[in-house]
C-alpha cells in the first residue's frame, strides 16, 4: 500500500517502530497528535521570538523554530527524536 494511502494512526505505529521510545496504543496517538500540533504551531513562529500562543495561552519555547521543522519533517517520515519530543510534551504537561 502507498504511504499517501495509510491513516495518522498507521503512520505512528510505523513512527513506534523506527523511533526508540515512542509507545503503541490508541491513548499514546491522542497524546502524540496533540503534541505534534503543539510541535506545529512553534514551527510557524519566527525564530527571534522566545515564546509563542497556544489556544490561548503563551509559552515560551523549550526547543527553536528550526528544531521543531525537523521534528516535523522526521515525524512526516516515520521518525523521531524522542527526547525533543518528551521536552515538549512535557512542557504541555502530557506525560509520555
């Protein structure tokens, strides 16, 4: 089957597989797509800037504009760097 073609969820099983620490389950996607979101919306701030809004409320970064692209794009590829990821999650007060 195409990559184009699989669900969200099959892609973070494939995500599970090749990245170390990233655990199965449903509840782990619904965690994993609300911190990929967050991940997003730090992509789309400049890099100047040290904190940004998110639904309404305003953090400021743990990881910079460029390290949360790559985050992005390893994610779109079925990887990850965990420790960046856990930083953040953290940060949304989600434990991974």
């Amino acid at each position: 089957m195409e990559k184009s073609k699989y669900s969200d969820f099959d892609n973070y099983t494939l995500l599970c597989d090749k990245s170390k620490g990233f655990k199965l389950g449903y509840e782990n996607f619904l965690k994993f797509k609300e911190v990929k979101k967050f991940i997003n919306q730090i992509s789309n701030t400049s890099n100047s800037s040290d904190s940004f809004t998110y639904e309404n409320e305003i953090y400021t970064k743990k990881i910079t504009t460029s390290e949360s692209q790559n985050m992005l794009t390893s994610i779109f590829n079925n990887r990850c760097n965990f420790k960046n990821y856990r930083k953040v999650a953290h940060q949304l007060g989600i434990r991974v």
